[in-house]
C-alpha cells in the first residue's frame, strides 16, 4: 500500500510541473493533461479490486442425500400350483384387491374332494364302530368299484391301438416326400433347409421313431391279452411315443416355415405337418385323460377295499389315529389344486385361462401386498455412513412433478454393496409414511434423505470455499484485502450451505466469493 502512496505523491508533482507549459496552449494542453491524470488517478486510485461477498452466519444445518429411487411393493409373491391339472374356475381378475385367504384359482379336483369325504367318513365309522348292514353296503362299494376299473381298463386297448394309428400316420404317412432311406440304413431329410441342425435333429428324430413304431406293433398283437398292469405301462408307452412323434412334427414345422421352403410345392408338405400335430395333440390328451381316469378308478377302488376291510376288523384307537392321520392326508392333497391369497393385496399378474392344463411349479399368479409401498434406491459408499434406519426423507414422484412432497423413513440398509457403473453402492430401503392412493409401484422417486443435524454453527455457501495447496480456505477479508484461512468442513444441507469451522474465523466475517472484474 505504501508503494502505491509514493507513486501517487510523484504523480501529483509531475503534474504540477506542466501548468506552466499550458499557458502557451491553454484549451488543447488542458484537454491532454486532464485525461492523462484522470486516467493515471483511476489507475493508482487504489488497488481497482471489488468483490462478491458474504458474512459468516450461525444457523442449523441438515446434512441431505440426494438420491432416486423406485417405487415397489413391500410384498410381491408369485403364486403356482403344487399339482398338475386342468383349470377350473377362476374367482380374481389383474387390479382386482383381494383378502388374505381368498381362493384366487382351482384345477379340478373332484377326486381330491372325494377322497377327503371319504377318509372322513371313515373315521366316523371307526368311531362309532360298524353294523353288518354296513359291511353289505361296503362289500356293494367295493363290486362298484371294481366294476368302473374294469370299464376302464377296458377302454384303454382302444385309446392305444388309437394312439398307435395316429404316430403311424404322422410318422409314415404324413412325412412322405420328405425323407428317403429306412430302417436299417437311416433316414436323410431331402428338401431344401436354411438350417443344417434342424435338418440333422429332424433325422435324428425319425431313425429311432421307426424303430418304436415296430416294437409298438410287435406289443399291440397281444393287447387284448394284456392284464390290467401291462395295459396301463402299454398307456403310458404311448403316451410318452405321442410326445416324441410331437417332436418330430415341431421340428419339421420350423424347416418348412423358413425362407428356403417357399414356394406352392412346400404347401402340401406344411398342409400335412399340421394336420399330423393337430392329430397327435388330440390323441396325446385322451391318453393323459384315460390315465388319470384308470388311476383314479384304482384310487376309489382301494379305497374301497380299505374301506370294506376296516368294517370288517372294527375299529380300535390305533385305528382311528391312524385314519385321522390320512383324513389330513388326504385333506393337505386337496388343498394343493387350489390357489389361495396368502396375503391381502392387489392381483398384479394371472396368466391362465379357464379351462387350460397348467403344470406344477409354473408361475402363473402374482399379487403385491395392499400394506404401505416402499422405495428402493442404491446410495454410494461415499454418502451410506450419514444414513442409519429412521431417517426421514422427503420424496417427490416424477408422476406428479417437486410440489407433491411424500413423507418416507428408512427401514433397511443392505450390509452388501451393488457394483453400479463401477462405483459401490448399497440398497436403502424406505417405507411411506402413510398410504397415500395416487402412489403405485413402479413410479420413479427423487429422494432427500436427511441425516445428520448441527445447531447453532458457523455456515458459508459452498462457493465461499476455495482449494489453496491442497486445503480448504476462506477469503475473509481485512482492510478491503482477501486473506486466506484455512477451514474444516462439516455437514452439507444439499441447498448449497456448508458447515465450517477454524480457529481464524467468526460469525459476521466478511468473506469473499469471487472477484468481480
């Protein structure tokens, strides 16, 4: 400053020393050394210096992390049956909402119920003893029985001389002009493929076809002769011959439907592949059908049998515990063909129709809980040590735009992280204070979750910190001249204000936040 001084003293007197110069050219020398000494003044006026400033202020600070995250249900479960069957009714339809305990779809279980009412009835027997009436009325049961297996069995060298007839066609008759060779020396595909794998599994399917439709033949010469055990493996041989013969025709669907079997020529070899599958689907479920009734036939005759023979013992209580033991038996299988809610909520998914043969363990239903929803968001390692379970947040739904504040808290914290784009993250999940109908799943969130808290502390913008050397500095200013202290940072509020603090500084000090040019 000193400096600056001296050299305004030496302009003052080097201005002085031209006056005399003016008097010979007042108006023009005037006009010169007037902006000469404007111009040198408003230079060496002062240091030309102004600042965008501010003060040190003690406020509370809310530290905040800003995340997004997504809307889930705090329960979603995917419904299936334990039991193979055809569908028979179903009681919910996607968005319906539903009570925990619901039936929500059934197969049809007619001879799951029938033994259920039959295991009762039984036990009441045992536990009022029998009459001889009853043991007549049994021994009836039991000729009825025997009779409706009989009838049944009887019906099976049909459905298999049938499902016989049905590969035979397909295999034989239907395939015609699509391969050459036979038995003993292989069968080759003959038309044009785009594909060599399909060709090669076309004819690796069709050599050991042939091969089962002979011994096939062979064992239907003494059908009529077949005890009811060998009939029923004789079903179950053409039921599983059915399905290979189905994979026969699927493959040679998918050859004849490629760009190299265009053309009106491929039209009767499509014509026959089709109308082989549609034959052999329909053959394939009267067989499953003939099967399961033989089985349950067998079932009800046992029954009974069993039935007839604890008539004729009398009951003990042995016999009853027993008996109560396959009453829950029989009453656990029942349940299997149905589907219930086992929660309260809103059905997500069913995808089945009435009517349909579904397999075990398919999922076929979901249902999300009607409990409060949640959010799941991935916070990084840098920010997760600031949450803990509890903490509240503020959420806005990008659905209904930052003036629809929703209330959640934190209630879980994976211990596990989640790479994401290279970085750690770790799953926060939140739960909504209250419900709240215009809220789904599957809505996106922004989140601010609020951690930490300081009262009463010393506060500055995050612009007010600069980097000297490696460390965090304020420019607090002394006479109209920035001097560099150094600071810790503290708590962020996520609005721009930073927690600071340092032996150097005060509420009210004058920082700087930039220089204005």
């Amino acid at each position: 400053m000193n400096y600056l001084k001296n050299l305004r003293q030496t302009a003052i007197i080097f201005f002085k020393s031209l006056i005399p110069k003016i008097k010979k050219h007042p108006w023009y020398s005037a006009l010169i050394i007037l902006v000469a000494f404007l111009t040198i003044s408003n230079l060496l006026g002062g240091n030309g210096q102004k600042f965008e400033t501010e003060k040190i202020t003690i406020r509370d600070i809310q530290s905040i992390v800003s995340v997004t995250g997504r809307v889930k249900a705090s329960e979603d479960i995917s419904l299936a049956f334990e039991k193979s069957g055809k569908v028979a009714t179903i009681n919910a339809r996607v968005g319906e909402k539903v009570l925990q305990g619901r039936v929500l779809v059934s197969l049809e279980d007619t001879a799951a119920r029938a033994r259920v009412l039959e295991a009762k009835a039984k036990l009441t027997e045992l536990s009022r003893g029998s009459r001889p009436e009853e043991i007549t009325i049994a021994e009836k049961n039991l000729n009825t029985k025997e009779g409706a297996l009989r009838e049944e069995y009887g019906g099976a060298e049909n459905e298999i001389r049938s499902a016989y007839q049905s590969a035979h066609d397909a295999v034989r008759v239907k395939t015609i002009g699509l391969f050459s060779g036979n038995l003993e020396k292989g069968y080759e595909y003959i038309l044009n493929t785009c594909s060599a794998a399909l060709e090669n599994e076309a004819e690796n399917l069709r050599q050991p076809l042939e091969n089962d439709l002979k011994i096939w033949a062979e064992e239907n010469k003494t059908l009529s002769q077949a005890s009811p055990e060998n009939l029923k493996k004789s079903l179950k041989t053409s039921k599983s011959n059915l399905e290979k013969v189905r994979s026969l025709l699927d493959t040679l669907g998918l050859i004849l439907t490629s760009s190299c079997a265009s053309g009106s020529e491929y039209d009767t070899y499509r014509a026959n592949i089709k109308s082989a599958k549609d034959a052999v689907l329909t053959t394939t479920e009267s067989v499953i059908d003939k099967i399961e009734a033989i089985t349950a036939a067998e079932n009800s005759f046992s029954s009974a049998e069993a039935e007839l023979a604890l008539k004729k013992s009398g009951g003990d209580p042995s016999q009853i515990e027993a008996q109560k033991a396959k009453v829950l038996e029989a009453e656990s299988d029942y349940a299997q063909y149905k589907i219930v809610a086992p929660i309260s909520g809103t059905i997500a998914k069913m995808d089945i129709d009435q009517g349909e043969r579904v397999s075990a363990g398919d999922s076929l239903i979901s249902i999300i809980s009607s409990g409060n929803l949640i959010i799941e968001t991935n916070v990084p390692e840098n920010d997760i040590p600031t949450i803990s379970q509890n903490n509240l947040a503020e959420i806005t739904l990008d659905a209904y735009g930052k003036d629809l504040i929703f209330l959640a808290k934190v209630i879980e914290i994976d211990p596990a992280a989640t790479i994401i784009a290279n970085v750690p993250t770790y799953k926060v999940t939140l739960i909504f204070e209250q419900k709240d109908e215009r809220i789904r799943p599957g809505m996106t969130a922004d989140l601010r979750i609020k951690t930490s808290l300081a009262k009463g502390v010393l506060t500055v913008s995050e612009r007010a910190i600069k980097r000297v050397d490696g460390k965090n500095v304020l420019q607090v200013l002394e006479n109209a001249e920035p001097k560099n202290v150094p600071v810790k940072l503290g708590l962020r509020d996520g609005q721009g204000f930073v927690e600071v603090s340092g032996e150097e500084i005060a509420e009210g000090q004058e920082i700087v936040i930039k220089e204005i040019k």
